[in-house]
C-alpha cells in the first residue's frame, strides 16, 4: 500500500485500525529484548540503545544508559560525552516483573508507510501473537507490543476508539 492510499483510508475513516497480514516479510524482522513498563519510575531512569543490527550485536540484547548518570557525568565533566553502558541482564529479574509486553525489534527494510500509519497498526505474523507497531515514550524508540488476537479481537468488539483497542 502506498503512503498516499494510506493516509487516504485513515483520513476517510479516522477511526480504524490496520492489521497487516506479516508473513511475508517474516524473515526480514526480529523480535528482540523486553523492556519495562514505561509508565513505572524507575523504567523512566533507562535510555535504551536502539536495535540496530540482527541478533548477533550487542543492542540486541538490550543496553541501556541511565539518565540520572548521564546529568551526574555532564555536571562532573561538562565537554565529556562518555557514559557508562548496562546490559539488560543486570536488572532482567526487575524488567521481568514490569513486562507489559513491549520488545525492541529489528525490521531490515521496513514497510515504512506502516511506521508511518497514524492509527494502530498491528503485524499478524501468523501466531496467536500480533504485533502492534508503538514508539516506547522513553527516548521514543520504536518498540513492538505482543498482543494475544483473543485480546484483539475481544477489544476490537467492545472498544469505540481504535487508539484504545489493547491499551
């Protein structure tokens, strides 16, 4: 679909969701690392690094910085631009506990009029599973939801709003 078609259907409709029939691109995408629950105040603390290659890099297994250092850091050395690196193993037990079910993904050439998509987006992969294409709110990097499509399904039927379906 064209960004142009896109954009045309979710004017006309304002209040839709698309679910994208993802198998054909399976091969081209990678689900990688949990994170926490971005609503929680600790979670707020942690700047992921962004998943930028397949499974065999380091970010794919989840680094983050720490906000809170990093202001430490500028005030100690205010040209410095150097800051302490953490592995998502070190605090895995705590993120665990926090999961909602937002991932890191990485997507070797992107459908990009779906990242674009103003209204919900969801990748159907196939499995009892469905994707929704989110951005996590902390450093707005882009992040998939795992959402049952009995949970889908069962909002889709009761919701009004499109942006409230699996929230």
């Amino acid at each position: 679909m064209t960004d142009a078609e896109r954009s045309s259907r979710e004017e006309f409709y304002k209040n839709l969701v698309w679910i994208v029939d993802a198998r054909k691109f399976a091969s081209s995408f990678s689900l990688h690392h949990i994170l926490p629950d971005p609503s929680l105040e600790w979670a707020q603390d942690l700047a992921w690094v962004r998943v930028s290659r397949p499974p065999s890099s380091h970010s794919a297994n989840g680094m983050y910085f720490k906000f809170s250092l990093i202001a430490k850091d500028k005030a100690e050395w205010p040209e410095g631009n150097m800051h302490e690196v953490f592995s998502l193993h070190h605090i895995m037990g705590q993120v665990e506990a926090s999961y909602i079910g937002h991932h890191q993904y990485h997507w070797r050439r992107p459908h990009t009029t779906w990242l674009s998509a103003t209204c919900p987006v969801y990748l159907d992969f196939g499995t009892e599973r469905m994707m929704r294409l989110e951005t996590y709110p902390v450093g707005n990097i882009p992040c998939v939801r795992l959402i049952s499509k009995s949970r889908l399904i069962a909002d889709l039927l009761s919701k009004t709003s499109a942006g409230d379906v699996c929230l």
